[in-house]
C-alpha cells in the first residue's frame, strides 16, 4: 500500500523536494561549471581552427603572389629580349634609354641590375676583354662557349660597371640556369648566388632569357644552341624584392625561402622575421612547407604563425564566455541557497505553527475558559506568518538588487570594452532580474489576497471602473484604439479587489492585442437573479480552447517568458479574489478574433463562515 501512495505522489510535489534538497544548489552549480568550460573549450577550439584556416588562406596568397610576381618580371626581361629582335644593332644609349624609361627602381622593386651577356670561345678571349666595344651579336659556332662577357649592364650602382666583361659562365649555379635557358628556349631562374668584390652584397639570384639569331629555327636542342646569340639577364635582390610585392596587411604568417628543396641554414636566401624585426608564434602554433617551382627552379618556403592572425576582440571571446557563464553559474547557486534556506524557516515556523495549534486544540476541548488562549495563539502564528512574508520578500529581492547592480556597474565601467555579443549578455542578464523581481512582486500579491482584505461596502460599478479606464486610456488613444463601458450595477463588494479584477483584465486585452489592429475593447455586465456577471471584450489574437481550461492556473503561460512580458499569475490572483467573493470567472475566446473573459460576483456578499478558505 505505501508503495502505491509512493507511486501516486504529484511530479509537482516530486520537483519541489528536489529543489529543496541541498544537493540539488551543488548539482547546479557543478552542472553549470561543466557546461561553461565547455563552452570556453569549444570557443577556443573555433579560434584555433579559424586562425588555422586563416593562417593557409595567407599561406596560399603568398605563394601566389610571388609566383604571379615573378611572372611578371618574367615579362619585363622577355621586353629587353624583344628590344634586341627590333633592331640591328642595339647601342649601349638605346639601351640606356629603355631600361631608364622602364623606371626600375620606382615600379620594379627587386630588380637590382639588367644586363646583357654574350658567350665568347677560346680564339675569341683575346680581342673580347675590352670594356669599352660591345661583343658582336652574331654567333654561329655550334660548340658551347668557355666563358661568357657582360656587355650590357644597367644599375643605380655605380660600383656594378665593374662587372662589365664579367664572366657568369664560370659560377656553377649560374651556368646551369644558362644552359636550362638556352637549350629549352625559355626564363630560367638560378640558384643563390654572391657576385665578387667590391659588387658583392647580400645574396641575390638572377634570372636568364635566352636571345637566338634572327630568323633562325630553333625547334631543336641543336638547333637552339647553334642559334644562340646571347642572354639577357636581371639580377634580383630577395630582401628588396620581397618588400616590394608583398602586402603590408599580411601580418600573422613569417616566412624563410630557402634555395633548392633543402631547408639548411646554408641554403637560406630570405627570412621575413629578419627584415622587420618580428618574433613569436602569436595565440597559437602553425607550420607549413611548400615547394614553389620559379622559371624551372625550385625554391623551398617554410611559414610559421606570428601574432596576428587573431584579433583582439576574437581572442577576449572565450575569456568573456568564461567570465559571464562564472557569473551566472554562482548567481543560480546563491538563489538556490537561499530559497533552500527560505524554506528550512518557513518549515520551522509550519512546525512552531503546528505546535501552537496543537496547543490551542487541546486547550479548547478542556473549555470555553480556555478559547482566549487559543485565539491569542492563532493571533500570533497569523502575525508571524506575515513576518514570514515580508522577509522572504527583502530575502529575495536583496541578491536581485546585489545582481541589477552589478550588472549596471559591469555596463558602465566595462561596456565601451565589450562587444555586442557581451553588451548582449549584459542585457540579458539585467532583464532576467528585472522579471524575476516581478515575479517576487506577483507572488506576494498573490499570498496576501487571504489575509489584506477591504470590508464590502456599496459602490457604484461604473464610476469605478472608470477610475481604472483613466489609467489604461493614453495608452489606448496612442494604440488608436477604443474601450467602451456599458452601464454597470451597484453592489456590495471589497472596492481594492472588486479594481484589481478589472485592472488584470483590462491589463491582459491591451498585453495580447493584435500588433496590426487597434485594440477595442467592451466591458458590460448581465444581471441575474441572485448575481450579477460582468465581462471584459476584445478582439485581440484569442486562445485556443484547449488552454482557456489552464490559463486561470498560477504561472501558467501561452507565450514564451517576456513575449510579452508577465509573471503568469494575472489571471490566477483574478481568479482567487472571485472566489473569496463567492463567485466563479471563465473566458470564451477564438483565436484570431479575441477573447471575452467572465466573472460572476453575489448579490448578497458571503460572511466570513461562507468565504471559501484559503489553501494550506
């Protein structure tokens, strides 16, 4: 059997000891920690990959850029190659005079020197050292040449004449783009390569274009090199060159260039944190390698992350997260403590209570000289119990006042610094407090309609009912809308609630009116023999029949909490006060064409003994 009373208890009175346990205050808070590291985590975590995906999408413009660049200068030396097939004969002025014209420190940032070489043979070596005659252009001799000369050099350097005549056939590295250029007929770029003393400065590389003998096939490896009249070349600084094609915005990636497919110290050409100064891997470390293919050379790029890549808005979020779910989290336990500890004082009093009535009971059955006694006790409990009241009252809206405080505190001092997503927050949180202090209002109101009560006098209906229009009609005229109010009875009721009813009601038709229609709204009254019903119409958005059963029930809501604003016990403390005065209230509605609420009140006012009693 007590297993069947076990199984018939009310999920409601169920949730009610678990939210009194004092476990429950450790369960949330501990649940609420749980779900704010989480979300930190998962925050954190989509910055990372964010600033990864950033990180590439960098990576990958850089890449392209330098290629796209190179291209370029690619197209400049092929224009020197095509100023040679334009003429018969290429002075050192007409050469002078394009490459001036081309403006290479202004618009070519990198090209540090363009020249023009030519290969010579053994017989030859004698008679082609002179500076100051230019090699001829016709080459015909089938064998490779021993050396090459530098015949054409253009250069804001005055020390770089001295490479006039220079032999580049002699370096390894260069021979090797020189003959790839030759032999394939198109840009080949070089290897890392220091020219002498006193040229000599950082490491540079150069790129080749071959130049053949007019109308002269060259549609075989043979025949290619037969034909080959010379090379036209430009010497590119990596420092300068880099500076002059990357963007400046492209902070968050550093990068080394290494020369070949090897990353040794000994093959580094350029390192980006080098040349302005930057170090660090920023919030988070990335790595990346990459083989980029430049004229038929490769060269191999390292990148790594630097600070950047996140800003600083995006690097507060998870911290932010964290503070604000903190927040919250100590907010919901310190609730909860207190209402378990409300209620540890309310269980005592109902204790106290039981043992005065008690008393009380077992001093009546001894007599009627015993009756003062028992009343005085109930007397006290009464008054005790309306102690009870108001402390929980100022114990409840104490923390309330302590959280709208803080939060506007947060808002003044840290709101420039926040975001919207935090300024989001910080409203959301204040508007919590603000219906939980309502809430906290309606209850109150809602436990004090047993024991503040006005004695019934005589009233005429309408003239009071139009003290309550007074307050809701600017608001209507603002809406264009209208409210009427047919003649009403006098009767014999509690003024203060007799408003109250009509206030809620009139309150609820405003509250759910259509947002695209002026509210109208009716009031009236039908006399019957022992009751008079009085009603409350409007054409608002209406309730579906089946809630018009539960709208009357404590926190009992159709819309989502604050769409539109309320606590939910409007229509519940209505209720109440219709039965204290020995009538009923019921609403009829349809939904999109409004509601009409009803409330029937007794002609003749109950007594005391008849008023329904207020729930233990």
């Amino acid at each position: 059997m007590s297993g069947e009373k076990d199984r018939r208890v009310p999920t409601s009175s169920r949730h009610i000891r678990i939210l009194r346990n004092p476990a429950t205050a450790w369960f949330f808070l501990l649940v609420g920690l749980v779900l704010t590291f989480a979300g930190w985590h998962l925050s954190t975590t989509y910055l990372k990959e964010t600033a990864r995906q950033r990180f590439l999408r960098r990576v990958e413009e850089i890449k392209h850029t330098i290629a796209a660049h190179m291209t370029v200068y690619e197209q400049v030396l092929w224009g020197c190659v095509g100023l040679f097939n334009a003429s018969e004969l290429v002075t050192p002025e007409e050469w002078h005079a394009y490459l001036t014209a081309l403006q290479l420190g202004t618009h070519w940032p990198g090209i540090e020197k363009i020249g023009y070489c030519v290969p010579v043979m053994n017989e030859e070596r004698g008679r082609e050292t002179s500076r100051a005659q230019p090699l001829p252009q016709s080459r015909r001799e089938a064998r490779a040449p021993e050396y090459s000369a530098v015949i054409y050099l253009e250069s804001d350097r005055p020390e770089d004449t001295d490479l006039i005549g220079y032999d580049l056939w002699k370096s390894d590295v260069l021979r090797v783009a020189m003959e790839r250029a030759r032999d394939r007929g198109e840009a080949a770029t070089s290897g890392r390569f220091t020219f002498p003393d006193p040229v000599a400065q950082r490491p540079t590389f150069l790129m080749f274009l071959p130049l053949y003998l007019r109308n002269h096939p060259i549609d075989t490896l043979e025949a290619r090199r037969e034909g080959l009249e010379g090379w036209v070349f430009g010497a590119f600084q990596i420092d300068e060159l880099m500076k002059g094609i990357l963007r400046p915005d492209l902070e968050g990636v550093a990068f080394q260039i290494y020369d070949g497919e090897r990353a040794t110290p000994e093959t580094l050409m350029y390192d980006s944190q080098k040349a302005d100064g930057g170090e660090g891997a920023g919030d988070f470390r990335f790595e990346e390698r990459a083989t980029l293919h430049l004229q038929g050379h490769p060269w191999t790029l390292v990148f790594v992350s630097r600070p950047g890549l996140v800003t600083q808005a995006e690097r507060r979020e998870p911290i932010l997260i964290a503070i604000v779910g903190g927040i919250v989290d100590l907010v919901i336990f310190y609730v909860l403590v207190t209402l378990l500890l409300l209620h540890r004082r309310a269980y005592e009093l109902a204790r106290e209570m039981t043992r005065e009535i008690g008393k009380a009971r077992d001093e009546l059955a001894q007599g009627i000289v015993e009756r003062e006694g028992l009343i005085e006790a109930l007397t006290r409990s009464n008054e005790e119990l309306s102690r009870f009241a108001y402390v929980a009252s100022h114990d409840l809206q104490e923390p309330l006042r302590t959280i709208v405080s803080f939060t506007e505190l947060l808002e003044r001092r840290y709101g420039p610094r926040l975001d919207e997503k935090g300024k989001d927050y910080l409203r959301t949180a204040a508007g919590a407090a603000e219906r939980m202090g309502a809430l906290i209002s309606s209850l109150l109101t809602y436990a004090r309609l047993d024991r503040e009560t006005t004695p019934p006098v005589l009233i005429d209906c309408r003239e009071e009912v139009e003290r309550i229009l007074e307050y809701f009609r600017p608001d209507i005229t603002q809406r264009g809308g209208r409210i009427t109010c047919e003649p009403l009875p006098t009767l014999t009721v509690d003024p203060v609630r007799f408003l109250q009813i009509f206030q809620n009601l009139i309150g609820n038709a405003l509250k759910y009116a259509k947002p695209d229609l002026p509210p109208e709204i009716r009031i009236g009254s039908q006399e019957r023999e022992n009751e008079v019903i009085f009603f409350v119409e409007d054409n608002g958005i209406g309730i579906e029949a089946a809630y018009l059963s539960k709208i009357f029930e404590p926190f009992e809501r159709l819309h989502p909490p604050g769409d539109p604003p309320g606590t939910g016990l409007g229509l519940a403390i209505c209720k109440r006060i219709v039965e204290r005065m020995g009538g009923r209230i019921w609403a009829e509605s349809e939904v999109g064409k409004g509601s009409t609420f009803f409330f029937s009140i007794p002609k003749v006012p109950p007594t005391s003994e008849d008023s329904p009693s207020p729930p233990r």
